[in-house]
C-alpha cells in the first residue's frame, strides 16, 4: 500500500490524509448545537424574510430584463419602418405615390 501511495506522488499531506482515514462521527440529529438550552433562535423569521428580499430582487431584474429588452425591440422595428418608407420615397416620384394612393 505504501509502494501505491509513493507511486501516486502526493504532497506529504495528501499522503497523510490517505494514511490516517476518514472516520465518521454518529450526532445526535442537532443542527444547532451552539443554541443555549431555551434560548429561541428565530431562524425560521430570518429565512423567510431573505427568501421574500431575494425573490423581490430577483423579479425587479427580470422585470428590468424584459423592458430593456421590450425598447430594444421597438427601436429596432422603428428603424425597419422609417427604411422602407426611406428607399419607396427614393425609389417612386412624388406625383406616382400620391397617385397609388388615390
């Protein structure tokens, strides 16, 4: 095993790492053990007020996201349109549009 080990060139921590083993714990299912016996924690309040911040965050970009890219889009229409009725003005006389329209 150690010929193995040599052979994989690991730092000297790795080595020990590898050596020594991982030993797993068995706890008593508590996930705050620094919580004095009767205080309150109030974690509960907590999470659920960042989770509505983070939500209305989350939202006003998306909603930014979208109006931004709403005016993008209409501009790009626009300039679509004032082309076309740039290159018929350029293309027909006067007097011929005004007759195509009567």
């Amino acid at each position: 095993r150690e010929i193995e080990i040599e052979r994989l060139g690991l730092r000297s921590e790795q080595e020990e790492v590898i050596v020594k083993g991982i030993r797993i714990e068995e706890g008593d299912g508590r996930r705050d053990e620094g919580i004095i016996e009767g205080e309150e924690g109030g974690g509960d309040e907590e999470d659920g007020l960042k989770g509505i911040v983070a939500g209305g965050f989350g939202g006003m970009i998306v909603f930014c996201m979208v109006m931004s890219g709403m005016m993008i889009l209409s501009c790009g229409c626009e300039e679509k349109k004032e082309k076309v009725a740039e290159i018929i003005v350029w293309c027909v006389s006067g007097g011929d549009l005004m007759e195509g329209k009567i």
